[in-house]
C-alpha cells in the first residue's frame, strides 16, 4: 500500500492547523461578545441605589409603563435575544466562512507545500536517474546543481552532488588502473610466450623442456585469456558512442561456426535458430557477447554425448531484440545464479580461473549488454541447465 505523500500531509497539517486557530478565533470572539453584552446590560439597567436596590428606566410597552419585575424580564429576554442571534451568526455565518476560507487555505497549502518541496522533488529525480543507469558508474555525471539561497535543502543538494562527483572520480580512476594494468601485463606475457616457443624449438630441446614449455605456453595463454578479458571489460562498462547496424542473425551464425570445433571436442550439439534481430551498437563487443553465451552453453554441460546447446535470435516486443542461448547441464540452482554475473565467480560463490576461461564470460556480457542499452536474465532450465537470454534495442531504422 503506498503511503501518504509528504505534499499531502504538510496540506493537511497546514489546513488543520488553520482550522484549529479559526475555530479558536471564533470562540473566543463569541466570549468577548458575551461578556461585553453582559457588561452593557449591567451597566444601563443593573445601576444600584444606595441601598443596593436596582434602579430601572420607566419602561412601557403600548403605552402601559411596566414595574420593576416585568421590565427586568423583558430586559433579560432582549439581552437573550441578542447573545441567541450573536451565537446564532457566529456559528451559522461564520462555519460557512471558515469552511470557505479553510478550502482557500487548503489549496494555498498545497502550493505552497508543492514549492517548498521542489527542490526535494529535484533531488529525487537526479538520485533516481543515476539508480537506474545499467551501469553502476554511467549515471554519476548527473548533477543536482540547485540554485537558490543558501538553506538547509540546498546544502543536501550540494552535498550530494560532492558525493556523486567523488563517486565517478572513484569509478573512473579503478576503470583507468584496470585498463592500465592489463595493457603493461600484455607485454611480458607476449615476450614469455616468445622465449618458451624458442627454447621449445631448439634442436637440443629435451623432451622434459619441451613438456615443461607446453606447461608454460598453457599458464601463459590463461594469463593472456584473463588479461584481454579485463580489458574488454574495461572497455565494455562505457556507454557505446559509435554504433553500426549489427543483425544479431548474422553473430549468431558465425559465432556458432566459430565455436564448432570446441563443440565437437566437448561432444556437445549446438542448434540455430537465427531469426533477424537488428540493433546497432559495436559489432565486435556484440560478437563477444554471443561467443560468451555460447561458450559458456558449451562447457557447463553434459559432455557423454547427449548435451545440447539452443541459440536463438529474434525480435521481441516493446522495440527490443534477444539473443537466448538455452543448454542442458547440471541443476542450478535460483539463488546461485546472481553469482554467475560476478567477475571471477562460479557457482557457490567460490572464485573461478580456469585453464580455458578467466571467469569473466557472464560478467562481459553483462556489460556488453548495458552498454549497448540493453540487459541480461538469466533463469534454471527444468532437468538442468540455464536459460540466457540477452536483450538489446532493436534498431530504429534497418537497412536489410
């Protein structure tokens, strides 16, 4: 159930409280009127002699003068008469007025609420717009910037937007180090492979330095495995600028011929379903995107034979596309899966760097699929197995 907002509640408060002060106002109007007829009335035909006697007026009515017990009465009947039509008009007369001004003062309210909370409204809006960038750091060049006095709002509003700048420096600089790092670790990883291949091939080489370099070489190919796939990484968690048209039917295809080989090897059957699915963005991010998928299909499966890999493309409702690769394998299970999408993770959250893969596969495509405005799900297959499916925009013009 949603709660009250805070616009409607300072509403209320400010019209009850305006409600309140107009009903006191009134009584206590009405007790001044009150006291000051009875004073009035004391004092014209109260008057005491010496003898503590009241002294009247001659009155008379029609013409008859009336005695000291009967004018007294119709003295106290005219006084009751006129505090009857006083209540009367404050309470009749002045309730309408109340009301009518309360429902003024209702709408004021709300105005006046709905300006002081514009600023907070502000906040909001920005805070929500970085929440919901896909990705975690796409956002923080979002700012508040509120003008105005220097107040308690504008205050919140400058502090957050310190705290948002600090943020994407953070990001910015870990991204840079990532970038940074991989790119000087490449070089003694090219000049390792390099000399283990010579000595490999000397004439003399032994058939233990041989083996010994065949060890190396592999060591040597997951360092580099896991290296490019930081660096693609680093380069997939930035929006895409320079888009192209890219049929995800077309990656499909020949990501599926690419991977044939490891299929084979691993006794596993992948079946096409491309079906035209346009979108734009970079065609070889998107490409890594799929091999990533269909990877990933291949060597968490069944490997006696009876494993199978589906990979499927299509166009989805509400403008998006889909690629879903869909495999047999073993159970997973529901809450295992978020871990699937963190770097370096396997199931049961345990790190993950293999001979043939870095743990970065899922990750990369995660962030593949963010930055080209698009996301990734994934869910259990009954009998074993997952469900992938990543969606992207779909194209707005297409050029078959």
């Amino acid at each position: 159930m949603r709660s009250i907002s805070l616009r409607v509640r300072l509403t209320v408060v400010y019209g009850a409280v305006f409600l309140v002060a107009g009903l006191v106002l009134l009584g206590v109007t009405y007790l001044l009127f009150n006291q000051e007829v009875t004073r009035i009335f004391e004092n014209k035909y109260g008057d005491r002699d010496d003898s503590g006697n009241r002294k009247f007026l001659s009155i008379m009515v029609d013409g008859v003068p009336l005695g000291p017990e009967a004018s007294l009465a119709l003295i106290r009947q005219q006084e009751e008469e006129l505090r009857g039509a006083a209540l009367t008009s404050l309470i009749v007369q002045g309730l309408i007025a109340l009301a009518v001004v309360g429902v003024l003062a209702f709408g004021l309210g709300w105005l006046v609420a709905g300006r002081v909370l514009a600023p907070l409204h502000r906040v909001t809006a920005t805070a929500r717009q970085i929440a919901a960038a896909p990705i975690a750091d796409r956002g923080l060049a979002a700012r508040i910037a509120l003008d105005g006095p220097r107040d308690e709002v504008k205050e919140l509003a400058d502090t957050f937007d310190t705290m948002v700048e600090r943020l994407a420096h953070s990001f910015d600089g870990q991204r840079r180090f990532v970038a940074n790092a991989s790119h000087e670790l490449r070089t003694p990883l090219t000049l390792n492979r390099a000399l283990v291949e010579l000595a490999m091939h000397r004439r003399t080489a032994s058939a233990d330095v041989k083996q010994l370099g065949e060890s190396l070489l592999e060591i040597n190919a997951r360092h580099e495995r896991l290296i490019s796939g930081l660096l693609l990484l680093a380069r997939a968690e930035h929006e895409i600028a320079d888009r192209s048209p890219v049929d995800l039917a077309d990656v499909v295809s020949h990501v599926v011929g690419q991977t044939a080989p490891e299929a084979a090897q691993e006794k596993v059957t992948v079946h096409e379903e491309a079906f035209p699915a346009p979108t734009s963005g970079d065609a070889l991010l998107l490409e890594r995107l799929v091999t990533n998928l269909v990877e990933n299909g291949i060597r968490h499966n069944t490997h006696d034979g009876t494993g199978w890999v589906r990979v499927s493309s299509r166009s989805a409702s509400g403008g998006q596309v889909t690629v879903t690769v869909v495999n047999t394998g073993p159970v997973v299970p529901p809450y295992d899966i978020p871990e699937l999408f963190k770097p370096f993770r396997k199931l049961g959250g345990d790190r993950l760097v293999t001979g043939r893969s870095a743990g970065l596969g899922l990750s990369i495509v995660r962030s593949v699929a963010r930055a080209h405005g698009g996301d990734v799900t994934a869910r259990p297959r009954e009998g074993g197995g997952l469900i992938i499916t990543a969606t992207l925009p779909r194209a707005a013009t297409w050029m078959p």
